[in-house]
C-alpha cells in the first residue's frame, strides 16, 4: 500500500512541476508562422518544391500526419 501512495505523490509532483514549467510563448511549429498553423498540401505551398512531384507524393503530402499510408501505393 505504501508503495502505491508514493507512486500516486510522485504522479501528483510531476504533473504539478509540468504546469508551473510550461512556457507560455512556444517557438512556432513551423518558422514563420504561428503556433498550431498548419501548412495546405502540395508543391505550392513548400518553401522549397521539389522538382518531380508524381500522384502517389499529392496522396503522401495530404495525408501527413497520418499513420496510414494513401491508398495510392
């Protein structure tokens, strides 16, 4: 039971340690835009396209982050 109790206090000190530490002003997810944006899918929208873009990497770049592959492959 002890055991239990010091596990519990742990879990309480930790999550109290991540809310006082947490930073309010993040860096950005992605530089130049602001937190939580999300960039549109395709070459024109990259900072820097790639020269050959095919069907199965459209499929690829819209479903990012997804963990399933498209069903183009």
């Amino acid at each position: 039971m002890g055991l239990i109790k010091l596990a519990a206090a742990g879990a309480v000190g930790y999550a109290l340690f991540k809310y006082a530490s947490r930073k309010e002003n993040e860096e950005p997810l992605v530089a130049g835009l602001g937190r939580g944006h999300v960039r549109d899918s395709g070459p024109d929208h990259m900072t820097s396209p790639p020269k050959a873009w095919s069907k199965t990497d459209e499929a690829s770049d819209e479903s990012f982050p997804a963990s399933d592959p498209p069903s183009t492959y």
